[in-house]
C-alpha cells in the first residue's frame, strides 16, 4: 500500500498517497478547480495553465496537475492572488473565441462558459479588429463534428486517440494562435470509440452529430444505468425528456466514471444503441395475430400453463437478476423447464481488447449464480419434448421459427421480432431502460440500476405479469 502523507487544502487537512497529483487529491474530493487539458485517464499535458494554484513556500503559483503532493504542503486554491492569474489566463483563451454559446450545442456544460460566468468578464479589454478566424463544421468522422474556433488546444482528443486507441488520426496543426486540431490527410477519425472526444472536449469544439441541435441539455433529465451492448456492461447515464403531449424519450448515452468496470469511456456502438429503444416497440398485446387487452393475454396464458402437459420456458441473459430468480421460481410452480441457451449474442468480430466484449449481452453470468443451463443439448431435447414454449425476451428462434412448428407459442417481448409473428399469444414488456434491477457482468461485478423513464402508460415488467399469473393460478405470491 502507498505511502500516505498529510497536506492542508483551504485550510482544510487532506490524505493522499505520497507522489500523487495534486489535481487528483483535488478532483476526487470535488474541490474546485478549474482546468482544461488535464483528465484523470489521459494524464498530465500541462499546457492549458488554468489548475494554477499557490503553495506555501514557493515563489510563483504552480499548476496543481504536474505537483505531487508532499507531507506538510500548504495549498490555497482561492484567493485574490491566484485567482487574478487565472482569470489573466482565462482572459486570453476569450480572445478569438467565438460568441457562439446561443446556438451551441455545448452551452449549459461547457467549462469555458463556467469559467467565464465565475471571473465576470462581461467587458472584454482587448480590442480585437479581426479575430483568428478558423474553419468551422469539419466532420472529422464517428459522427464527430469539429469546431475549430472554439477550440482551446487543450488537446484532450489527439492524447485520447494516441494514448487510448491508439489510431493517431488526430494532431494539432499550424502554430502560435493559427494552431488547430485536424485530422491528418486521409486519415479519418474512425475507430470504435472515436465519440468519446466529445465527451472529453471541455468547450464545444467537438460535437455529436447525432445529438446536435436535438435538445438543450437543461431541459433534459438523467439517471444512471448499464449498457446492454455487451457483457462488459459500461456504466452509463441516460438523458431523457418529457415533452410535452410526447412520450418520454432517450436523446443520447454518455459513459459514467466506474474505474472497475469501463474507467472514463465506452463503446461507439454502445453510446448509440439508445435509438433501438424507441424502434420497433410492441406495446399492444395479441392473440392468435390479434389485438386484444391485456388481461385477456394473462387469463389464457394462465388457461396454457395449466392444461399444457409439458413447457418450457426460454429465458434471454439480458433479462435482470431478478427476473431470472422470478421465472426460475415459478418455473417450478408449474413444472416447467428452463434454459438460457443463447448463442447469437456471441459475436467474436465485436470484441476487442479494451472495453468491447465478444457476448453482446448485460447478464449472462447471472446464469452460472442462478444455476440456469445454457446448455444446447439439454435446450434441444426441452425443445423437443415441449408441447408450450414461452419465450422471455431470447430472438433465438427469430431466425428458426421452423423450431416453433406444432407447438403452442408465449412470448414477452418489448420490441418486434419475428418469434411475435409465430406467436399464439404475445406480451409486451418493459425494455431494458424502463425497469429497475441487478445484473452481473463479465469479471463478476454486481450493477443495480434503478430506472426513471416517465411513461404515459408504463409497460408491464416480467415479474408483474409472474405475479398476475401466479395469483389467478393460486399457488403464493413469488
């Protein structure tokens, strides 16, 4: 274990490892401190000079991301002094700067706007005939749109895609204050994680094209939940909106710091696979291909599990925890038996050797706690015997409906698939986003997620309908 050493901080005492940043010291215990080029998965760079802060004993401010902390350091973060050369600093990135922040799609989370409301320039004392001018909406790739007069060269996004990547599709070109981040000849930006640059942007240099111009960020509203994209299971937060006369709907996934699971970061595809959760989504249940209400599903659902001599149940590994423990449970209230064979989540093209996992699913390891086969052998010979397959979520059978011939089809789905087709009675459920629960990812680690999507008409969960079944056939409550 590190060595600890004692320092004061605004007067306050603070414990850190000997030898640690003292920007780390800083940032871990949300004590202010403005800076740009600095971020805790890229490391020092140095060159913004916006940390600046004073230490006792020496003669000229330092800047708090390439000072390690030593025993008995005096630190002041405030103060008339030190904030006069921040705002001098602060003073020339507003030079050239672009009076953009209206149409900005950074506006309201942009650190150069804080910064700037937090010093008060509200006149500016550098009289500037012609600003530097620069080009702007340069699609750079990735869905990435580039700004380059909004940039303060903080340079985050070339060490991102030179240290994290490392595919160096971005540099800093031309010098002095012509200086701007660019692509190099025939090299877009185009790797798996490329939209994280805009995450690490601080300004609005570097915007989404996916999510530019859709929503101002303070009308939205987030929580925190996992991706369903893989078994890594990155941690996410998720901004939603309600409009008016609308349904609530997801506008953009940005990754949620979790150093055990995904660090700072995730997955293009993942950050994306927001816009399957309001493509093709089943909401009216049916029986026989028509539409009826819901309790009409539930009461010949029931009328199946009771006459059917033998069933089983398919469960999906992107269900939650709990869920599987609901259907394992009343599997046995009904003598049924239970599988979670999925092979076509398996996609070794996808995975890689950062973030991206070869099983395209958020919780096959709940199986192996649980103690739900995912066997093929023992799956095909249920199959065979089955005489009523109810199917939780799992598409295996959407491209082998022939399976399903001459048997009596349940399914709970909360998108269209083909199985629904083949279905003799189909459920709609609550999608991922939409409902709280456990889930296990990959290395074993435990995530609970707790959803707040604000439906008109919220869709029942699959331990809901458990429970309705379970009453009318009277045998407890699970």
């Amino acid at each position: 274990m590190s060595e600890l050493v004692k320092f004061s901080v605004n007067g306050e005492d603070i414990e850190a490892a000997k030898g640690s940043l003292l920007i780390d010291s800083l940032l871990d215990r949300d004590i202010h401190i403005p800076h740009f080029c600095y971020h805790q998965a890229l490391g020092k760079d140095g060159n913004c000079r916006m940390c600046m802060v004073e230490i006792e004993g020496q003669k000229r401010p330092q800047i708090a991301c390439d000072t390690p902390v030593k025993e008995g350091m005096v630190v002041r973060t405030q103060g008339e002094n030190i904030e006069k050369v921040r705002r001098d600093i602060l003073e020339l990135e507003l030079i050239n700067h672009p009076i953009d922040c209206p149409t900005c799609d950074q506006a309201g989370e942009c650190k150069l706007q804080d910064y700037y409301m937090e010093s008060g320039f509200y006149e500016a004392r550098v009289d500037v005939n012609q600003k530097v001018t620069a080009k702007k909406r340069v699609e750079l790739g990735s869905n990435v749109m580039l700004d380059q007069e909004r940039c303060v060269l903080c340079t985050r996004c070339v060490r991102f895609c030179s240290d994290i990547t490392g595919t160096n599709e971005l540099g800093v070109i031309s010098r002095a204050d012509h200086s701007v981040i660019g692509t190099f000849p025939g090299r877009p930006l185009n790797n798996p994680y490329a939209m994280n640059v805009v995450d690490l942007c601080p300004v609005g240099a570097l915007t989404s094209q996916d999510f530019r111009f859709k929503q101002r960020v303070w009308f939205l509203e987030s929580f925190d939940a996992i991706c369903n994209g893989c078994s890594r299971a990155c941690n996410i937060r998720v901004d939603h909106r309600k409009e008016k006369y609308k349904d609530d709907q997801i506008f953009r996934f940005k990754p949620r710091v979790n150093r055990e699971v995904n660090g700072w970061f995730m997955c293009d595809e993942g950050r994306l696979s927001y816009k399957k959760e309001a493509e093709n989504r089943f909401y009216t249940p049916k029986i026989g291909g028509e539409e009826v209400i819901f309790s009409n599903t539930l009461t010949n659902t029931y009328k199946l599990l009771i006459d059917e001599k033998s069933t089983l149940f398919l469960l999906d590994p992107n269900m939650s925890y709990e869920e599987m423990t609901n259907v394992k449970n009343f599997a046995k209230a009904v003598n049924a038996n239970v599988s979670g064979f999925a092979p076509q989540y398996i996609d070794e093209t996808f995975g890689d050797d950062y973030l991206r996992k070869s099983d395209k699913c958020a919780n096959r390891a709940s199986y192996k706690e649980l103690e739900i086969s995912e066997d093929e052998n023992e799956f095909k010979k249920y199959l065979d015997e089955a005489s009523l397959v109810v199917v939780f979520g799992n598409t295996y059978f959407d491209d082998k409906l022939e399976l399903l011939e001459g048997k009596t089809v349940v399914s709970l789905f909360s998108h269209e698939t083909n199985t629904i087709s083949k279905s003799d009675i189909a459920i709609p459920v609550a999608s991922f986003y939409e409902k709280s629960g456990t889930y296990i990812n990959f290395e074993g680690i435990k995530q609970k997620v707790i959803s707040k999507m604000n439906r008109d008409n919220p869709m029942e969960t699959i331990t809901s309908i458990l429970e309705n079944i379970q009453s009318m056939i009277g045998k407890g409550t699970i």
